[in-house]
C-alpha cells in the first residue's frame, strides 16, 4: 500500500515570478535532485502563481 503525502502549502499569498522559481530550485542539495529522481521531494506540495 502506498502512503499518500500530506498535502501543504510551501509558500502564503500569492508567488512573483522570481519566487516561483526559488520554490522550484529549493532542493536542489538534495542528491535526489541531482539523480532526478526529485518526485518524492516536490510530493505533496503546492503553491499560487499568478502571471
């Protein structure tokens, strides 16, 4: 049985373009991310972009 992630907000109000793509790269530490295998890590997360 798969466990389903908790779903949480990552950013409150609504993201400009230059913190939509800080949100985007901030795991990018992470060796999963460097393997591309990031899935897991954006799992259950959410944001607002307004363009």
């Amino acid at each position: 049985m798969h466990a389903v992630p908790t779903i949480r907000k990552v950013f409150q109000g609504v993201a400009t373009r230059h913190e939509m793509y800080r949100m985007f790269n901030r795991h990018r530490g992470d060796p999963a991310y460097g393997a591309g295998e990031c899935a897991q890590l954006f799992a259950g997360e959410w944001f607002e972009y307004v363009a």
